[in-house]
C-alpha cells in the first residue's frame, strides 16, 4: 500500500492494520521456513508496510499529522406543516 493510502485510515483502522500485517509477516516467515513460499519478496514488502504504518501512528503521536476527520452525516431537514392552505383559483 502507498503511504497516502495508511494516512487515510484513522486511528483505529491503523492499529488493526498493524496487527493483520503482524500477522502476515509471521505467515510469511513460516512459509520461507518450510520452504513453501512461492514470493520471497513479500517479506521485505510486508515489513516496509509495517514501518509506514508505525511511522504514521507515531506521528500522530507527535501532532505531526492527524487523522482524517470522519464526515458528519447530516439528516435531510424534514418540511414543516402548517394549518394554512393555499386555495387555487381558477380563472375563466
């Protein structure tokens, strides 16, 4: 993934990342082990994903970057009634 895309995720997203990523690496390492991975190369991609996403948390940490703010969803206003009518007139 590209840094910009890590930088979209908020807090929590970027956390949960971090561990699915965790996890993958201890897969892959597990697969080179037992000589069944077929990509040696996704190790170093992995771990180059794991230093961008702690590098991002840390720098929210810091107050260098923030998270992106959630999109307030607003509810369309509803109409309001009234007791009053127009009355349509008709011409001849």
């Amino acid at each position: 993934m590209k840094s910009q895309e890590f930088r979209n995720l908020s807090d929590k997203e970027l956390q949960n990342k971090l561990t699915s990523l965790k996890q993958e690496l201890f897969n892959l390492r597990f697969s080179h082990a037992t000589g069944s991975l077929t990509n040696p190369l996704a190790i170093n991609t992995c771990k180059k994903d794991i230093a961008k996403v702690n590098t991002i948390i840390r720098e929210r940490e810091l107050g260098l970057s923030f998270a992106p703010k959630a999109e307030a969803k607003v509810a369309p206003k509803a109409e309001k009634k009234t007791a009053t009518t127009k009355k349509k007139t008709v011409k001849e």
